[in-house]
C-alpha cells in the first residue's frame, strides 16, 4: 500500500499496489483508497491482473510509471498461436471455471483450464451459473468432476440467496473467474460484489450491444478476498512449459500413468498402457482422456515446429 501520506492535493512521489487491470504499456493499480493510473518503465516489463508492483513520479507531479513488479507467487498463462507462454493474471488463491446450459458448455475448454490450474497447483473449483434454465443435459458430464473431487456450486447470478456456499468458498486471496463467453463471470461478480459496477472502467459493448470484458479486472470482495474478472474465451491451452506436462495436467491419469509398464509411455499406442485399461474399465472417463490427448498432441506439434 501507499508509504506516503498523501497530503490534499499534493501527489506522492512513489508507492506500492495491486494491478487491477493491464493495458499493455500502461496498468490501473490500486493504491491503499485510490486507483492510479500508471505508464510501466522501459520495453522489457510486462505486468498482468494481480501482480503487486512499485510505482513512481519520475518528475514531481508528473506522471507515476510501474517501475519493479514483486516476486509471483504464482502465474496462470495460456499459450500463444508461437506455442510461447502468456500471462493472463498472478497471484491468484483458486480458479474457479464458470459453465452454464446456454451457451453450450465446450468440456474441452474446462479441462483445458483445469489442466492450466493444475499445472500451476492452483486449486479449481466449477460454477454452474443460470440454474434457472434446464441444466438436466449437464448432469453426467458434471458427475465426472465430482467423482474427481472438484466442487461444483449450482447458483443463479441474479438471485443472491443462491450464492451463499460459492461465497463461502472464495473467502481469502484472489478469486479468477474463467469461462466460455457469456455464461455469467461478469453477472456473478456484480452479484457478489454490489459496488463492482462502480469499479468497472474496462467494460466494452460488441456489435450487437452486448456488455464483454476486454480484459482481466479484478475487484475486491472484502478486505481480504478479491475476484478477478476475465474475457470470455472461445478456446484456451495452458503452456506445456516441462516434460511430461500434458500427463501432469490431469490428475486420474498421472495417477493410472504410474503403472504403465513403460516409464515413457505417452498412453497412446504403448503396449501395457495402464491408463487406456483404465479408460476400457470406464475408471477414467473416455471423454477427459480425449481431452488429454488433445492436448498431448497440442504440446507435441509446438515441440516439433521448435525443432524443425
Ligand atoms: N437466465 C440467466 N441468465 C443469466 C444469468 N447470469 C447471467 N445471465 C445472462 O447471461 C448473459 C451474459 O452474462 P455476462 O455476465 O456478460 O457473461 P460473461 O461470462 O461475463 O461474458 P464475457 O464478458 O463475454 O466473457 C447476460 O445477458 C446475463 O444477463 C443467470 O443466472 N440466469
Ligand atoms: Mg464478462
Ligand atoms: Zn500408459
């Protein structure tokens, strides 16, 4: 927070907060009551939703420039069409992935940004926004995150009384909100935070009039709780970054990958595939392994442009 005390009227110097939102060469950071905009120094400094950074004057009364952003603790990040990694928000306490029956839910995209929180050992949790429309056709596919332990809370952005249990859940640290676009991200953090509107500067109409988000905003719930607003996506891949990654991103079959009897084994083709047994058994649904493969495959194409 800010060091200085700001007398009335006479703007400190430098300081310390919180990116709210990233616009490329500059930021909006949160500073102690107010929200500052900031250039960022130099070419080479790229801040995102969520970093803590300092910022200073380099002129008296000037205006202020992101000079150092502080250690992450952690980073989400996509992968660009180069196959190269990009941060979309840092710092982050748990991802929670926002579904609902309209628009039809895409479950690749779900495991795809399952996969990038465990990546990262980001805990995820689901949203399944707009229960007061039919819901009945997601209920197997929502059985298959249950089964893997992941929370799944049933809400209605517009009817407060049924976010009493998401609430609850996203009590400490930053909250992202992800998802298909349209399905409610930016409705339920309105609905859980009544002033949000108030902060909101980034909302942006499309062609048909309707409100989007443009980028990553975050917004704080409490003193010590914040969610962070993302655009809607039409697709998403977390970045491989290491060997082994794709296996790594989904749980159940790093966990049936341990008895392969080939330690390499990429659960494809290889002979003695514990995993695909697994699958055969229907211990791994059929569908989250097609997701593994896809991204496998994913992965592997940038590995060999790289190396062409
Ligand atoms: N029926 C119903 N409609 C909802 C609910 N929540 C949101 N909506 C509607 O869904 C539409 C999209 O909501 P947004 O909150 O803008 O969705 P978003 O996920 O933020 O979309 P992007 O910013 O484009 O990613 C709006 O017309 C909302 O009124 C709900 O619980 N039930
Ligand atoms: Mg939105
Ligand atoms: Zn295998």
């Amino acid at each position: 927070m800010n060091e200085r005390i700001l007398a009335a009227g006479t703007p400190a110097d430098s300081g310390s907060g919180i990116v709210l939102a990233n616009f490329g060469r500059s930021a909006l950071v949160q500073c102690a009551a107010e929200a500052l905009h900031c250039g960022i120094r130099g070419r080479q400094l790229r801040v995102v939703c969520g970093d803590r950074v300092r910022w200073q004057r380099p002129a008296p009364g000037g205006a202020a420039a992101i000079q150092e952003v502080e250690p992450r603790t952690n980073v989400l990040e996509r992968i660009d069409s180069r196959g190269q990694p990009e941060a979309i928000a840092a710092n982050i306490q748990r991802l929670a992935v926002v579904i609902a029956p309209e628009p039809k839910p895409d479950w690749f995209i779900l495991d795809r940004y399952l996969a990038g929180a465990q990546l990262k050992e980001i805990p995820a949790l689901l949203i399944l926004n707009k229960c007061d429309l039919d819901v009945s056709a997601m209920a197997a596919d929502l059985m298959i995150y249950r089964r893997l332990n992941i929370a799944c809370h049933e809400v209605i952005a517009k009817r407060t009384e049924t976010l009493a249990a998401l609430r609850a859940s996203i009590q400490g640290g930053a909250t992202m909100l992800v998802g298909q676009s349209g399905v409610g991200k930016s409705s339920l953090i309105n609905a859980l935070i009544p002033d949000a509107a108030a902060q909101t500067s980034t909302l942006s109409r499309d062609a048909e009039g309707r409100h989007t988000t443009t980028t990553a905003r975050r917004y704080q719930l409490d003193e010590r709780s914040s969610l962070i607003d993302a655009p809607g996506v039409r697709d998403f891949a977390p970045p491989a970054g290491y060997d082994r990654a794709a296996e790594h991103s989904f749980m159940e079959i790093r966990a049936a990958g341990a008895r392969c009897k080939f330690n390499d084994c990429r659960h494809f083709d290889e002979p003695h595939c514990a995993v695909r047994a697994a699958v055969a058994a229907g211990l791994i649904h059929e569908r989250r392994y097609e997701s593994y493969r896809r991204l496998l495959r994913l992965f592997e194409s940038f590995t060999e442009k790289r190396n062409r």
